[in-house]
C-alpha cells in the first residue's frame, strides 16, 4: 500500500476501487458513488497504473477482482474507515457552539452598541470568545478578515448573505451648556453662526451642507476629526453642534438634539453581513441570530 499512501494521492481512486470491487460492475458503481461511468473507469485504470498491478478481469458478467484486488481490499477499506472518521470528525468540530467568532463594526457601533449586546450574548453562548475588528473601514470577508460584518453600506459580493437590520437615525446634537452660553437655534441657517463638530478627510456634513444650499468651508469647524467618537466626546464636552447617531445621544441626557424635525438627514441601513458558505459553522450562526434579533432593539 505504499503507492497508496504516497503524497498526494488521490482518495477517490479508492473510493472507486472499493466501489467497483463492492458492485462488481463499472455501471453499479457509477450508480453508488453518483459518478459517470467513464470516470470510474479512469479511476481504476489510474490506480492499476500506479500499482503496477491489474485489479478487476473485465468479463461479459462484469468485473472480476484478481489476487491482487482482494489482497488490498482490506488496506483500502481501513483507509475508507479512517477517511470517514476524520469528516465525521471535522462536520463535528464545526457543529460545536463553541470558540471564536471575529466581529468587524464601525467605531460608533463597537464602542457603544456591541459590549452591552456581548454581555448578553455571554449569557446565551458562554463558550463563544469573540474577537471585535474596531474599524470605520469595510472588512473584507471574502478574505476571512472577519466572521461577520456589521456594516452601513450592504455588500455586493454575490458570495456574501446580508441581512437588513433596520435603519439608523441621525440627528444635530449638542451638549445643554453650550447651548445655553450661545443660544437656541430655531432654523438650518442657525448652523452657519455656531460652532460646528464634523470630518477633516471625510466631507460627509460638509456635503449635506451643499445638499440643503448652505456650502461651508473647512474654516466653519471648530473642530475636525474623521474619529466619530472624538467627535461625539466633544460634542459631550459642550464645545460645538455635531452630528451623530441618536443611539449615541442617548447615552447622555444632558446632550439634546438641535433643529428636530428640521434637518434633512437621512438615515443610514445597518447590515449584518456573513459569507455564505461560513453561515453553516454553528458558532457563527449563533452569534449571527443573537445579532440579528438584538441589534433592532438599541438602534
């Protein structure tokens, strides 16, 4: 059986081998193995090639095993029983609930949505650890950076199965005393005469200011960083009027919205992304289902 073991020896020159030699006939173990005839033919010529050896007389009653055929048959079927063993093994490893699932979010929705959600989940999934990727930038799955994917913008890979959260309102806040040392603001135009919180690379707030009529310049901010949640602490810390999402306001009462009703600001949809075929690890399916029914509730 040394041939047989060689490296990489392909397994389903055994597979046939066992077949034919079981059914005693190219045709029946076509039929077993769900293969087309032709192929199981190769398969058998390609193992007696490599053996050196003739297994099967082709006779008008089919295929008669020769002494060299029997005398392998039992290697080849403790190689079936342990190639057997081992996917019995590996399908059990991937049904286990339990090890890592790695987690990939925006800063905003890592830093306040997620480690309540985790707490929870530890509860439900004890045996699950989970790494969580922090990061404004859009993982990719595709190259296994992550298990799954809470994202803003749905994936478009047709390999990758997304699922619709909800959608996520934003809103002009600021913090009650800066409000209160500068003043209400009563309309849109208010905006351009209050010191504002926004991107310094990421143009979004400049661009909706374009959207309403109102262009500003970098100089209208008193404060830029493309951190969301640099942004969101000065916001707390009374030095401007950003913009968030409400579930960041809500953390901290004395932040309050600005202009409601009053701002266009269309919300973002949330996505929780998985790639297809990882969707059947149990593991990952139980955190993507606690994540599914759970995110809906704190956006």
């Amino acid at each position: 059986m040394k041939a047989l073991l060689r490296p990489g020896f392909d397994w389903s020159l055994v597979r046939s081998f066992l077949a034919a030699l079981d059914q005693g006939s190219l045709l029946g173990a076509a039929r077993t193995l769900r293969m087309s005839q032709p192929t199981v033919g190769r398969h058998i010529a390609e193992l007696e090639s490599q053996l050196g050896a003739v297994l099967f007389e082709r006779t008008g009653r089919g295929l008669v095993p020769t002494a060299t055929a029997l005398k392998l048959s039992q290697a080849a079927r403790d190689m079936e029983t342990g190639a057997l063993q081992l996917a019995q093994t590996l399908s059990g490893a991937q049904t286990q609930a339990n090890g890592t699932v790695r987690i990939t979010a925006s800063v905003p929705v890592a830093v306040q949505l997620m480690p309540p959600l985790l707490a929870s989940m530890r509860q439900v999934l004890p045996d699950i650890q989970v790494e969580l990727i922090s990061s404004n930038q859009v993982s990719n799955l595709l190259r296994r950076e992550a298990d799954i994917a809470v994202r803003m913008v749905r994936p478009d890979q047709a390999t990758l199965v997304a699922r619709k959260i909800g959608d996520v309102g934003l809103g002009a806040y600021a913090h009650r005393t800066y409000l209160a040392r500068r003043g209400p603001l009563r309309q849109p135009t208010d905006l351009l005469q209050h010191d504002l919180i926004g991107g310094d690379t990421d143009q979004t707030i400049q661009q909706g200011f374009e959207a309403m009529g109102y262009p500003v310049g970098r100089d209208a901010f008193a404060l830029r960083s493309d951190d969301f949640i640099v942004q969101w602490q000065a916001v707390r810390a009374g030095l401007g009027v950003g913009f968030c999402a409400d579930y960041m306001a809500r953390s901290d009462p004395e932040v309050v919205r600005v202009l409601p009703g009053l701002l266009p600001i269309p919300p973002l949809p949330m996505w929780l992304a998985v790639h297809r075929e990882i969707r059947t690890n149990r593991r990952i399916r139980a955190v993507y289902d606690f994540l599914a029914e759970a995110l809906p509730h704190v956006i």
